[in-house]
C-alpha cells in the first residue's frame, strides 16, 4: 500500500509521455495532398452543366460540396459507414472492437471498422487495406486529418473521391452517369444505390451487374428502415424501383463553343457562359432533325441572340459534333463564307442614312451596265420602276447596286467594320459586287450586323463569356431612322408557309452556286442568324435561302419563346411620307448628271470642340437648291447658300448629309466633344 501512489505517478506518467508521444507521432504525419484534379465544366448563365471534360487519366471527377448534395443520401452514408463520424477523432475503438470480434467469432472479415475519416484516408493515397501496414497508415492519416481539417471537409473529400464504377470518381459523376441528374435531389432508391457502390464499384456495377447492385442497394435500404430513417411505405417503394442497367452520357451541349472556352483559359477549372441550357439541347434536336433528310454532308449553324444586351443564348456550329460525314467537329459559326443577298440591308441603310435614298424612292430594275460589271437578278426577270421598299423585300439586285455605286464600295466596308466585322475581301479591294456577296463573312459577323440594325443603328458587342458585356454602347452602324426603316421593310418580307406575318424581321440569302444559305432575322429583343450548306463548299443544287434557311430560322424562334418582341416605334424623326409627299430628290433615284455636292466644313471624321451651340456648314460643288440632314431628318429644305449656321447637335457622333437638286448627295461622320 506504501508503493501504490509510487505506481499511481508511475502510470500517469507513462500515459501523459505515451499520449505526447502518440501526439508527435500524429502531428508528424506527412498527409497527402489534399487537392486533385477535377473535370473541367462549362457552366450556362444558370448554372447548369453544358459539357464536362475528363481529367488527365481519363476519369470523369466532377467536384461538389455538400450544399449541393442531397441531405437524405448524406443521411444514409453515414447511417451505413460511420453512425459516429461526428463523435470520433478520427478512428472509432468501438467499431474496431467490433470488427475484431466479428472475426474472431465468424473465422473472416464480417466488418472493417473502418471510419468514413479512414475511408477518405485511403482514398487520397490509393492505399489497400489487406494489411495491417496499410490499415495503420490509414488510422494514422485519419488522425492526423482530423486534427488540420473539420468534418465538413472530410465528408467532402470523399464525396469528391469516392469511386463508383468504371472511370467514374466522386458523388457527382455517378449521379450524373447513373441516373442522368445531379445528386441534390435523390430518391431513397437512388440515394441507397450510391451509398452502396463505393464498397464494391466494380462487382455492382448496375451496366455489369444489375442483380449485384439491386442486392447491394437493397441491403442499404434495409438497414436504413431499421435506423428509421425510412417508414414502410417508402422502403417498398423503393425496393421497387428499378435499378440503372446502363450509363447516361454526360452533358455534351455547345460543344464548339466549350472547346473555344476551354481553349481560351486552359487552366480554369469553371467557363461559365451567357447560354441557356434548355434553349441549347432545344436547338441542337431541331438541327439534326432538319438536316437529317438533306443528305449525309450537308450541315447548318444557328446562333441566337439578345441584342439589347449582346449576350449569345444558343451557339450551334454543326447539328452534331460527332457527325464525321458532315464534318461536326467543324465550327460553321466562324467558317468565312459568301453571305449572298443578307448584306443588301446594310447598303439601303446607309442609303437611307446619307439621304440617298428613302423607303418609298423609286428606283429601276432594269438590265443596267455599271461599267463593265454587268449584275442580273437570280430569277432573270425585271420588274421595271419600283421602290425601294419592294426592291429590299424581293432581293433585287440591279437596285442595291446601284445604290451601292452611289455610296462607294469603301463606304460599305466602313459599314461592316463599324459593326465589329473585319470581312475578308478578295484581292484586298472592294469592289460592287461586295454588295452581293462577294466577300467572306462568318454567321457570327451576320448576326453582329442585324443585332445592330435591331438596336437602332448602334453595334452590339456580342459575347459568351458571362460578364464579359461591354459597358459603353458601340459606335452608329446606322442612323436611328435608318435602322428602323430597314427594319421595317424587313418585316414585310413574305414568310415562310404557317409562320406569322409581320412579326419577325428577317432577310434570306444564296451564294453562288447555291453553296451557302442564309436566314437572319431579329424581333424586339433577339437576332437568330442560320446557314446551312456543305462545310467543304461544295455546291447542294436547288437550295435557296427562303425554302430552307427561312423556314429553320422561324421554327427557332418558335422555340426561344411562345410569341416575337413587338419591334419599336419609329424614331421621332422619321420621315414617313408616300412617294408623293417626299422632296423631289428622293422621290427617284437615278445617276445624276454634273458633278454632285461636297461637304467641304466639316469633313468626314472631323472631331469639333465642346459647346459648339452653332455648327458651321460649308457646302461645294452640286446644284441647288440642298436639303441637309442631321442623322437622317432633314433639318433644312430649299437652301441656295452654300454657307450657313445649323444648331449643333449633341455631344457623340452625328452624321450630316447634303442632297441637291440633281438627288446627288454626299455625308460626313463627324463627333462633337462631351
């Protein structure tokens, strides 16, 4: 009794050194990194997964957190693999206990014991556990985790390790592969399956073995109808669902545009893009389906677009990127090819813009020579003095030339650039038959350019990348009045067979030799741009712009939403007048004989000081009497003075234009400092 508080001290003693000593031996513990790579997703505006990637080895490891997991499964799993996970510092001495006994008792391994904690240890080394070296080493790490990271963590780094079956790593990707949906909403069937996978990935694996996995699964729900997370109801229910016999693909939406993300910013492991998932996968079964009778190499594009805001909705480059016959995995959106008849509304607005001509003028169709270019219409036929309006409506081409000579080729090409398009152009110099087709465009630079019709004259930055808009409005492609004349007189174009009348404004488009062909059109809040054609170029006789690209083009906008945007009032300084009524030199358009006007103050470009309340105006060359326009309303009729005063507009671009008696005319972009 003398030495017992000598054997007292003794053993405290012994246990505090082994406890330090167990505490070194854990803080010591070299852990393994805790990161790994995970697949790289594209994300739409919403959230939504429109493509994954492997990573490196092949393996499809989509990361998630347990916000966004589903709290039953999380309930199961622990139920099943580790009842005090929340209790224990990392191994359980219970469990271990019973493990022990269970073999001891049954001559096998019944249970392993093994904590969720010890689980992940083993995930994040790749470690067996047929040893005890390896189950000692797993206890270790297990420790040691729990003293640096929290439960949370734990339970998320095996959510985002766990395998379940084939190349399939982590909660998220077997969700996804096996029941086609993410794991923040499972059914007890679903939820019971997953806990059980990880235990046994490839002896349950539903495409292998559906009778091992329905076993696996029920046992899990069995045992969670005696902890009582389940009623009897809902575990008959759930022994009833089936279980999955084969793998949903993954989501493989915008392919195209998902490459060009990824390409972009290789290292990101998130590209969240301006899309729309649902309108996405709407789209791309409308492609197959329309091409799908149309021969094994032809192929189409669609892109669709807010053109208030600029952001791109739905971005197809082919009807399907595995498709080889048609060439899929080429990315149409921004092939350059011959756009055809679709630039002709760029030429009338800027027409309309300088004063040249207005929607009611009266123009010829008539067999006409422009030097030694000598352009016929497609069908052969002319149909003598029209207007303007019905010559843009029925495509005809001797009057947009005309036009086009008017303006001058360089001023087209302005026109193009100011809307963000840098075409390419034979030989480098643009001549008039650009005003027909003759130069290389993408389906992207078409839909630039009818977004800025569609948003008054002004371009529209458009982009994919979320929040990547631009802040400041871009530069006048048009005048206000001019855009909306245009639209306008696309809006009366005849539509296809049952689609609506007047509600979409839209031109159609053919290049020679019927290799290319065009639909865009635009409401009050959209532009939708299709082609369709071979990629290699070759020509697929008898297929026109208004038969097939027309009808694709209204059946999306059938399914970007139930009716079209109202497109807008006119501008209030629109002149809106019959033939008639208009000034004399815009009532016919003709090739006015004499040298026409010059705008010599102020010059094409010119940049004028701030709080300029008068705007010098000097005038050379033409007949008189002129009509001046600011911006395409005329604000002074009648003049025979080639000097005067106008009151200067407002601060930002303005364009002036001068007509005379003759209809010649002339403009001048100029900007008047804020």
């Amino acid at each position: 009794m003398r030495r017992l508080p000598l054997v007292l001290v003794a053993v405290l003693f012994i246990g505090a050194a082994a406890r330090d000593a167990a505490d070194r031996w854990i803080a010591a513990t070299d852990l393994p990194v805790l990161v790994a790579e995970s697949s790289a997703e594209v994300l739409d505006r919403n959230g939504v997964l429109l493509r994954a990637y492997t990573v490196a080895d092949g393996r499809w490891r989509l990361a998630t957190s347990l916000d966004a997991v589903d709290p039953g499964y999380l309930a199961m799993l622990i139920a099943r693999e580790d009842r005090r996970f929340y209790r224990h510092p990392g191994i359980d001495p219970l469990a271990l206990l019973r493990a022990a006994g269970q073999a001891v008792r049954h001559g096998r391994v019944v249970s392993g014991g093994s904590t969720l904690t010890m689980q992940v240890a083993r995930l994040l080394e790749d470690s067996g556990t047929g040893h005890w070296g390896g189950k000692l080493r797993q206890m270790r790490v297990a420790l040691a985790l729990e003293r640096q990271v929290g439960k949370d963590e734990i339970l998320t780094l095996y959510l985002n390790r766990a395998p379940f079956g084939g190349n399939l790593e982590g909660l998220r990707a077997g969700s996804l592969a096996w029941f086609g949906k993410p794991p923040r909403r499972l059914t007890p069937a679903e939820a019971a399956l997953l806990v059980a996978l990880p235990q046994a990935p490839e002896a349950r694996r539903p495409d292998r073995d559906p009778a091992a996995a329905r076993t696996g699964r029920d046992r899990v729900l069995a045992r969670m109808a005696k902890a009582g997370l389940l009623g009897a109801e809902e575990l008959a229910t759930a022994i009833r669902a089936p279980v999955p016999t084969a793998r949903h693909p993954f989501p493989a939406l915008a392919p195209h545009l998902a490459d060009r993300a990824r390409a972009a910013d290789p290292g990101a492991a998130l590209h969240r893009l301006t899309l729309e998932a649902g309108l996405q996968a709407r789209l791309e079964a409308l492609l197959r389906r329309i091409v799908a009778p149309l021969g094994p190499a032809v192929s189409a594009a669609l892109i669709v677009a807010d053109h208030r805001t600029g952001e791109i909705l739905a971005h197809l480059g082919s009807p399907d990127f595995t498709d080889s016959a048609r060439a899929g995995y080429v990315d149409m959106t921004i092939a350059p090819r011959s756009p055809g008849s679709t630039l002709k509304p760029l030429v009338y607005g800027l027409a309309f813009a300088e004063g040249l001509a207005h929607p009611e003028t009266l123009i010829e169709d008539r067999p006409t020579a422009f030097g030694t270019y000598r352009p016929s219409n497609f069908d052969g036929a002319y149909r003598g003095t029209i207007t303007a309006r019905e010559a843009l409506q029925s495509s005809r081409n001797i009057p947009v030339i005309a036009l086009a000579e008017a303006l001058g080729p360089a001023r087209l090409v302005a026109g193009l650039e100011r809307a963000g398009i840098a075409p390419a152009i034979p030989g480098g110099v643009p001549g008039l038959a650009i005003a027909l087709g003759g130069l290389g465009v993408t389906l992207e630079d078409l839909a630039r350019l009818y977004a800025a019709i569609a948003n008054g004259g002004r371009a529209v930055g458009l982009h994919w990348q979320a929040g990547a808009g631009a802040a400041n409005p871009g530069p006048p492609v048009l005048t206000q009045e001019a855009a909306w004349q245009v639209a306008d007189i696309l809006r009366g174009t005849p539509a296809p067979p049952a689609a609506p009348p007047r509600r979409i404004a839209f031109k159609t488009g053919t290049s020679f030799g019927h290799r290319d062909a065009w639909a865009v059109g635009f409401d009050g809040a959209h532009v939708i741009a299709v082609w369709m054609g071979r990629p290699d170029g070759t020509p697929v006789p008898g297929t026109f712009g208004a038969d097939s690209a027309a009808p694709l083009l209204f059946e999306a906008f059938a399914r970007l939403k139930p009716a079209p945007d109202p497109l807008p009032p006119p501008p209030p300084g629109t002149l809106i007048a019959a033939n008639a009524d208009l000034p004399q030199p815009l009532r016919r358009f003709g090739t006015a004989q004499g040298t026409g006007p010059r705008l010599a103050f102020p010059p094409d470009g010119a940049t004028l000081a701030a709080g300029l309340d008068l705007l010098p105006i000097r005038l050379e060359g033409g007949t008189p009497p002129f009509i001046l326009l600011v911006d395409g309303v005329p604000v002074a009729t009648g003049l025979r003075l080639r000097e005067i005063q106008l009151p200067a507009p407002g601060p930002g671009f303005s364009t002036l234009s001068v007509i005379d008696a003759t209809g010649q005319g002339a403009r001048a972009g100029i900007r008047l400092a804020p």
